[in-house]
C-alpha cells in the first residue's frame, strides 16, 4: 500500500468530502474544558457554595439582625466606602503615572517603575506597619500632618483610606500602561493638525481607548481593598463604629467560635461585591461596544 505525502497529511490535516479535522499538539477541547471547570470547582464553586449553605442555617429574622447590627453596618459603610473612594483615586493618579512611564525618560525611571510593583511584593502587614510608623502621630508624615494640619490619618478611616490606596494602585498602572505602549502618537498628532487642543486630544481621542483598561483596573483595585486585612488592621485603630473593616468584623466572629455569623456578613460581603463589579463590567463591555462602533 503506497503512502504519499500531500500537504494536509504534512501538516496533520485529514480531508474526507467536506469534512476536515484539525490536531492539535495542546490537549482536546474535552480534556480542557473538564480541567477548568474541575479546577474553578474546587477552587470556587465550593468554597462560595460552603458560605451559602452555612449561612442557610439562620432562619431569616436571625440572618436580617446579624447583618444589620450597627456595628456591622458601620463596617460595611468604611470597607465599600473606602475602597470605591481609593479605586477612584487611584484610577486618576495610576493612569497619570503609566503616562510618565510610558511618555517620557528621566533618570532612575525603571527604579520608579519597579516601586510600582512594590505592594505586590511586600507583605501586607510589613505595609500595614510602615504606614503606621509613617502616619502615626510621631511619624515621619504624621508629626506633620496631625500635629500642624490637625488632619488625623493613622488610628481613624483616613488611614483605612491610605492602605487601600497603596495597595490598589499597580493594578491600575500595570492595566493601563500596556494600552498606552500600543498607542499610536500619530493619533494625537492628527488631532493636534485638525486644531484640537490637548485637553481635547485626551478627551476625545485617547480617553476613549484608554476607558476599558481604566475600568478594569479600577474593578480590580477595588475588589483587592474590598477584601485587604494585613495592611489595614495596623493603620486602622479597630474602633468599633469608627474605624473598623467589615473583614476585621468576620474574623472577630470566627475568634468568638460564631461561625454562622461569620458566613453570613461574608455573604453580604460577596454579593456586594458581585454587584459591583458586575455593574462596573458591565460598562467595560458597554464603552468596548461604543468605541468598536465608533470605528
């Protein structure tokens, strides 16, 4: 029986009429597929389904007065509060720095740019102590701060404020800043020649492109202080309806043995956030949408 060579058979192609099959040396879509869905299981699926189903054992009534204590409220309001404020600042400030980063040179530019990875490295309770030698009172910035401005940040939801800030902001840089690398500046130089201004070029012709990057690091900036313990609770000062994280809530309640309790501010922890950041993918896509229609 004679074999020949073609083509298809050189590249692992079979034709038969009209049907074609392709292989592949990475695994079949069947192995694939089982692999993710296996892993997303074990590593999400359940958890989340363990919260819910440990929070079914409150009837209503007890589930409505654990989860709208006035001391959990009130962490409620700091944890969602501070962390869409310092996603929102660091959405202005980490898209100006990818600029810096990506639009100019200066001396000791990948020192600066290494930095930004710094909270990513550096664990969050070495931050959370820096940042409270560095606010407190007596600190280096504090003895300024509070002592001349009367401004308290270490110990009050200032500092809560800070930690979400620095630990938010590489999300946003490193989001942002491969966008700004693939941008053409014949962009703006077009825009430039028809007249506009710079506040205009950035308003109508970088922004624009910039938006669903900017939002995703935002929607990631945010989730991170959402859920951040380590660099909070030294800055914090932990005052009960003051200055308190709903996380330092859930674990104080897993210290006292009162696991119910626990899932059940976690649950409302997570559907909040599942909101959230629903709504804000949802205008990912939705600015994705008008900017491939614009085209």
């Amino acid at each position: 029986m004679a074999f020949a060579l073609t083509p298809n058979t050189l590249f692992g192609r079979q034709r038969t009429g009209t049907f074609r099959k392709t292989y592949s040396v990475l695994p079949g879509f069947n192995l694939s597929l089982g692999y993710t869905l296996g892993y997303l299981t074990l590593i999400v699926l359940i958890p989340i389904a363990a919260v819910f189903l440990k929070t079914s054992e409150l009837s209503f009534a007890e589930f409505w007065k654990v989860v709208t204590a006035p001391r959990v409220l009130a962490s409620y309001k700091l944890s969602f509060g501070a962390s869409m404020i310092a996603a929102a600042i660091n959405a202005v400030f980490g898209l100006m720095l990818a600029w810096v980063l990506v639009r100019y040179s200066f001396p000791g530019k990948r020192i600066v740019d290494a930095l930004v990875d710094l909270p990513f490295a550096l664990p969050t309770a070495v931050a959370g102590i820096a940042l409270t030698a560095l606010y407190a009172r007596n600190g280096w910035i504090g003895q300024y701060v509070e002592g001349v401005l009367g401004i308290k940040i270490a110990f009050a939801p200032a500092g809560v404020l800070v930690a979400l800030v620095f630990i938010g902001l590489p999300f946003v840089v490193r989001t942002v800043q491969p966008i700004l690398e693939d941008l053409e500046t014949e962009l703006e130089e077009a825009a430039a020649s028809l007249g506009a201004r710079r506040w205009q070029t950035f308003r109508y012709v970088l922004l624009p492109i910039l938006l669903p990057a900017l939002l995703t690091g935002f929607a990631l900036a945010f989730a991170r202080a959402v859920g951040e313990y380590g660099s909070v609770i030294f800055i914090a000062g932990n005052i009960p309806l003051v200055s308190e994280i709903t996380p330092l809530i859930i674990i104080t309640k897993l210290e006292q043995y009162d696991y119910v309790g626990a899932t059940a501010v976690a649950l409302v922890m997570l559907l909040f956030s599942f909101v959230l950041l629903l709504v804000i993918n949802a205008l990912q896509a939705w600015s994705s949408r008008s900017i491939g229609g614009s085209r």
